[in-house]
C-alpha cells in the first residue's frame, strides 16, 4: 500500500490555523489586564521615541515661569502682578494670539487683579484656561474681571465685549491613561453644543479656521483628516512629541526685557509655569528615554498643549488600527508562522522566531513614523513568541492526550462524585459514564430536603466547638444512610442536607423515588435512636428534623471556577422540596412529598396520606401533599435491600 504524505499537509494547515486562531483568542483575552495595558503603551512609547521627533515650530513660542524665574522671583504662587506684566510685554510685542494656561479664576489683590485686567485688554487677543467639570468636581472658569463669557454654562467661550479683559477661554483638561502619562487632547466636551479645548481654540483663532467634524472616526482642520483615538470621547493621539516640542523663553527673560520684541511677532505666544513648585509637569512618551543629562524629560502641561496644537496645525495625528484589521493581520501572520513551526526542527524554529518578531517591530516602527498609523504589535509578537512552543509541543501533546484521556476522565468523574456518594456507586458511574454529560443537562430526579428544627435554640449559648461537634455527628449519621441507600449527597446547606435520587444516575423514576421515601424514613429511625442514646447529655441535644420530598425535572451539572468544580443540581424541583421541609413547622408531620413523588410511590407505601393542599412560598397556587408516619410505615415486602450501586442499564425515563 503506497505511503500517504499527501494527508499530512492538511492536517499541518489546519492545525496551524487552529492554533493561530486559539493564540489570537488567548492573547485577546489579555487585552483588559492591566499589566498588559501598561505593556502595550510601552510598545507606543517606544515607538515615539523611536522615530522622527517633531521639531520645534517658528509659530509657536513659550513664555515659561521655569525654575529659574522661580528661582529669583522666590515666591509661590507667582504674584499676579508679575504675570500681568509678561502678558503687557507679550501684548506689546504684537503677538497673532497668546494662550495663558494659568488660571485666573481667584481673586489677588485689587492691584494686582487691576494689572492683570488692564494687560488682557490691551492685548486684546489672549485666550485664559479654564477648566471642564469632571465627575463631581465643577469647572473652573476664569473670574469674570477678567473675562465675562458671551453665554454662561461652557467650559470654553469668548468675553463679552462689554468689559475689559481677555480675549476667550477654553479648558485645559488632558486624558490620562491608565498608567499615568498623557498621550491624546481632547477636541470637544459637551453635548448637544460642543465646548472646544485649548488647543483647538488656540489653532483655531490662530489659523482663522474652524475644526468641523468629517465621519464618524475623523474630523477635519486646515486641510488635515484628524482621525479620532476614541470615537465617542473625541480623543486625539499626539503626534508632536520631542524633547523639546516648541521653543522656551524663561519669563525672568521677558521681564528684565532681555528678549526682543519680533521675537514674538505674529506669533502664537503660550504663557505656562513649568517650575517644580507649580506641579505642572507630567509623564509622557518623553519619559521612556534617558535625555543627554541623563535624566528622564517631564513636560510641562503648556508644552503638552503646544505639541497638541503643533499637531492640529501640521496634520500629525497618531491613527488608530482598526481592532477587526488588528486580528486580521494578526492571523495572516500567525497562521503561516505557526505552520512554519510545525516543520522545523527547534533550533531553526528559535531563528525564524527571532526574525519574525524583529520583522514586525520594524513594520509597526514604519507604520508609525512614516504612515502617522499605530498599529498594536504586541499582540502580534505575544502570539508569535506563544506560537514556538505550541507548535513544537503539538506532536507530544497529541500523543499524551491520547494516553491520558481515559485516565483524565476517570478522575475527573471520581473526583466530582466519590465526596458524595458510595465507592461502589461511583464506580458504576464511572463504568457508565457514556450515559452522563457534564456540561448540563435537563432531567427528572427526586429530591430530599431536610433541616433541623429550631437550630439556632439548640446551639444558643453553647461553644462553637461543642456545636461542630455533634453537628458533624449528626450529618456522619446521615451520610451513611444517604450512601446506603444509593442516594446522591448533594450539598450541606447550613444544618441542612440536599439529597438527590435519580442523578446522576437513575435506576427509573419510581425506584428513585421510592429510594427517597426510604431514606427519609430510616433517617427518622436513625435519629430517634441517637436521640436515646444520647439523651440526657448536654452536649448532644434531642434533635427533630423536618423532610421534603418532591420528584421533577431540574437542571445538573458541573458548576463552579476553573479552578473548582462541583456537579450540582439547580431548578424549581430543588427550592419545592425545601419549601415543603419548611411546612413540616405548620403541620404534624415530620415528611412531607408532594403529589408527584406520591403518585410514584402509593403501591409500595399505602399508609401515605393527603394534608389536603398548601399555599407555597414562591409558587403560584396551592400544592397537594401529603405524608407517611415513620411509625406506622412499614418496609414493602416487594423491596429488598437496595444495591450500593445503580447497575440497570436506564439513565431514567
């Protein structure tokens, strides 16, 4: 017979498309863990840092109250009169615009406030921050000597020109990622009339154009496609990033009168503290690397507003891969690589990892300095490094899946029914195991329910240790007769226990039931003898206990963490039988079963009789029940002892 090699090329495809596609899943499950979060906005960084940097613009330029104005002023906050005095000298030097991102919206001294006013308005072109409202902080906005707003309820506006002041104002707020830094500005908050930011109302007035949107995912501004990072908050990624994104002059500078006058000519003219003592200074792509000092580079919050606004004017906007084309290229990579894999011998496959993982750094690298386009690679190089050892340990792991898969599902099966039912019972279920299906299934079962009476009397003012004692007692007693009769210990719920007959084997609808029905009875006779035994001593009070029993279909199965599994069963029949063991309080019985369980059992126990019918908590309508005397009730004739373990060959009808 010829050789079939032809086969082994599917089977090596379609495993490699199974395992690129298990790969990407995996590594999208990542995606909301926070150290992968941190990760990934390192791989942005490094990105930045590792293309072009912006250069600084001769349209912009920084008026800074830095270190060194501090340094010789010496007071903070920085007197108002001081600033009014920069803002006169910018003003005079007959600026297209000036941005002050400092808030005015606290009184000084009257003096002062005069100063500052009579400098806004003979500038006549100065935009003041404010501030948005966020969560429940309230905006701040600047005092109204200074700028009166044309309409009041918006973080960004004109000044009337009723009064003397500033030009407009707009809020500084910038988005900070999870880690801390900042990478994106905001264009508009607010609906259904958006306020726009300062960088935007700065670009705007200084441009003479207007940003509008364009689609869904873009805006538009001097003849750029902006296109959003997050569509529904309007966050655009910067693109302007550099050491030194636009040209500082300290403020001590323009006060002593050291700088000349076309310096700032026609320009956009940014006033900001960047100063250790003002705090304005923020983590951002800049901060990955060491700086020639050796030290890591903060930007101050009017340099990240100048970046912002560079990039607005230049069209340099970071876009944003689409997450559907992300997964797309990411399993048109990992499919032929994981196939590669599979026919390389480890030290090749070590190489062609190597490479790979280097080719897609330098393509993300291209993508993003030349084409203005982030692409998140790192889910790309986490699934090609996870693609080495899966497609190398495929074989083995096949082949130890094929041995160990009996020995697997053997324990599994033992390990979920060996706590709470007979050895004997569970071997049966392991022998029958065909018959079950853990993952859920719907099916017709009894169910015994019983509790303590008054539980919380008998344990008042007793020890802990005294109750857990004839606690555990009283449920050994228990067990052993629910395993003697084939029954399945559910759960301890508390003083109670939840038995079922009929999973997760059946010997038939009318044995199970009939199982339950002897269980509760020799539970009955086994707690009245341990009540004589007993009586008398303080530390093993008389118990009574009521018993539910009603028979129906209910849902079982696995349940729980990945990490723990329980078969349990869950439904209507189960919280019936425990609201019909609550009733044995209103009535003189000790077992109560509803018409379902009696209509199955009614031969076998013909002294059982009707309490009429009930209303039940939780259910519509009244309930027939009924009740068997454990003293009256007699051991069928027709019965013999029940096995230890279900042998027919029924799952139940």
């Amino acid at each position: 017979m010829p050789s079939r090699p032809q086969h082994r090329l599917p089977d090596r495809l379609l495993t490699a498309v199974a395992i690129s596609f298990l790969l990407c899943a995996s590594v999208g499950l990542l995606t909301d863990w926070v150290p992968y979060e941190d990760l990934t906005h390192w791989t942005y960084d490094f990105l930045v840092n590792h293309g072009r940097y912006g250069k600084p613009s001769s349209d912009l330029v920084l008026v800074d109250f830095d270190d060194a104005t501090f340094n010789r002023i010496q007071r903070y906050p920085i007197p108002r009169a001081d600033f009014a005095r920069v803002v006169q000298a910018v003003g005079e030097a007959r600026p297209k615009l000036i941005g002050v991102d400092i808030f005015l919206s606290e009184p000084r001294s009257p003096q002062s406030d005069a100063a500052m006013q009579q400098a806004l308005a003979a500038a006549g072109n100065v935009v003041l921050a404010s501030q948005a409202g966020v969560g429940q902080l309230p905006p701040v906005l600047p005092l109204p000597l200074f700028c009166k707003p044309e309409a009041t309820g918006f973080a960004s506006g004109f000044c009337s020109d009723q009064q003397p002041g500033a030009y407009g104002y707009a809020f500084i707020n910038m988005p900070i990622d999870s880690d801390g830094f900042i990478r994106q500005m905001e264009l508009f908050v607010g609906t259904p009339k958006p306020a726009v930011s300062f960088p935007v109302m700065l670009a705007e007035e200084f441009t003479g154009k207007a940003i509008r949107p364009l689609d869904a995912h873009h805006a538009f501004f001097n003849g750029h496609a902006i296109p959003y990072a997050d569509t529904l908050h309007k966050t655009v990624l910067i693109g302007h990033w550099s050491p030194e994104p636009v040209r500082r002059i300290s403020a001590w500078s323009v006060l002593t009168g050291q700088v000349p006058p076309d310096v700032f000519r026609d320009k956009l003219v940014l006033i900001g503290q960047g100063s250790d003592a003002a705090r304005d200074r923020h983590f951002t792509p800049i901060f990955r690397v060491r700086q020639p000092d050796g030290k890591r580079e903060r930007l101050s919050g009017t340099e990240i507003h100048a970046a912002a606004i560079q990039t607005l004017l230049n069209g340099d906007a970071i876009a944003v891969t689409p997450t559907i084309w992300m997964w797309l290229v990411n399993l048109l990579v990992v499919g032929p690589f994981a196939y590669c894999i599979m026919r390389l011998r480890l030290r090749s496959g070590f190489i062609v990892t190597f490479g790979t993982m280097w080719a897609i750094y330098i393509a993300a690298q291209m993508a993003f300095t030349f084409g203005r386009l982030w692409f998140p690679y790192l889910t790309t190089e986490l699934a090609v490094a996870a693609a080495l050892p899966a497609g190398v340990a495929y074989q083995y792991v096949r082949e130890q899946l094929l041995h160990s898969e009996t020995r697997k599902q053997q324990e599994e099966l033992m390990g979920l029914f060996s706590r709470y039912v007979d050895p004997e019972v569970a071997h049966t279920i392991w022998l029958r195991r065909n018959e079950l299906s853990l993952a859920g299934e719907e099916r017709v079962a009894t169910v015994l329910f019983t509790d303590i009476r008054s539980f919380t009397a008998l344990t008042a003012g007793k020890p802990s240790q005294t109750v857990l004692r004839w606690l555990n007692y009283y449920f050994t007693e228990m067990d052993d007769i629910v395993r003697a009769h084939g029954g399945f210990l559910n759960k301890f719920i508390g003083d109670g226990l939840l038995v079922v007959f009929g999973i997760p084997l059946s010997q038939g609808r009318e044995r199970d039931a009939i199982q339950a029905v002897r269980t509760a009875l020799a539970m009955l006779a086994s707690l009245e003898e341990m009540n004589r035994q007993h009586a008398g001593q303080e530390d093993f009070p008389e118990i009574h206990i009521g018993i539910g029993i009603h028979t129906g279909t209910l849902t079982c199965g696995s349940v729980g963490s990945a990490k723990r599994l329980e078969y349990s069963v869950i439904g209507e029949t189960v919280n019936l039988a425990s609201r019909l063991e609550a009733l044995t309080k209103d009535y003189p019985a000790e077992i109560i079963l509803t018409e379902s369980t009696y209509e199955l059992v009614r031969s076998t126990y013909p002294e059982i009789h009707s309490l009429g019918m009930a209303k039940v908590r939780g259910f519509e309508g009244p309930v027939a029940i009924y009740t068997v005397n454990s003293k009256t009730a007699k051991e069928p004739v027709s019965g013999t002892s029940p096995p230890r373990a279900a042998t027919n060959s029924g799952v139940g009808t």
